[in-house]
C-alpha cells in the first residue's frame, strides 16, 4: 500500500513528463497486480491510456500492459480490444507498423500463434 501511495505521488510530480509517467503508471500497475489488484492496475493503465495530452506510442504502450493483465486474468476478448485499440491510436503508418509488431508478438506469447 505505501508502494502505491509513492507512485501516485510520483505520478503527481511528473504530470509534465510522459516518459516518465508511463514508467511510473507501468510500474504502478505491477505493485497493484503483485497485491493482486488487477481492476486497479487496469484503472491505472486506463487513466494514462485514456490522457489525450499523452503521445500516442505511449499510450499504446499502456493498452499492450492492459491487454498483458487482461490475458494474464483470463480475459482474452478484452485483451484483443486493448491490443487493437493501442493499433488505431497510432498516428503513422511507422508507429502503426511498431504496434502492430508488438501486438503480433503478444499474441504468440498468450495464443502461441
């Protein structure tokens, strides 16, 4: 619990820097998980994800941790709509590509596919 009152701290100081908001809101979301606590980590994830003001890799960063928790809970469809959410957010063909890569290697990792 103190872990997680840090990183809200944490997360409050360094509203102005998205790197670092998206490591402190990843890390954040592994201590709620490590408590378990996966509607929290999602919550998490989704503030961060759902922050217009954030550059798009790394909101698409924060849905590929969701859709990880979600298949790591059992919910597969929910991962799969995190995985393409993280897709449509990319702004460039390029940045579209890379998640596109990632998403491809979560799915190999969770379906073996």
């Amino acid at each position: 619990e103190t872990a997680i009152q840090s990183f809200n701290v944490g997360l409050q100081i360094a509203s102005s820097d998205p790197d670092i908001l998206i490591e402190l809101a990843g890390a954040k979301a592994d201590a709620q998980m490590s408590l378990n606590d996966p509607v929290g980590a999602i919550q998490t994830l989704d503030d961060f994800a759902d922050n217009l003001q954030m550059p798009t890799d790394l909101r698409g960063e924060a849905y590929l941790q969701k859709a990880m928790i979600m298949y790591d809970t059992g919910r597969r469809r929910q991962a799969r709509l995190a995985e393409n959410r993280a897709i449509e957010i990319a702004r460039s063909p390029e940045e579209r590509a890379e998640m596109q890569k990632l998403v491809d290697r979560l799915r190999k990792r969770y379906d073996g596919n």
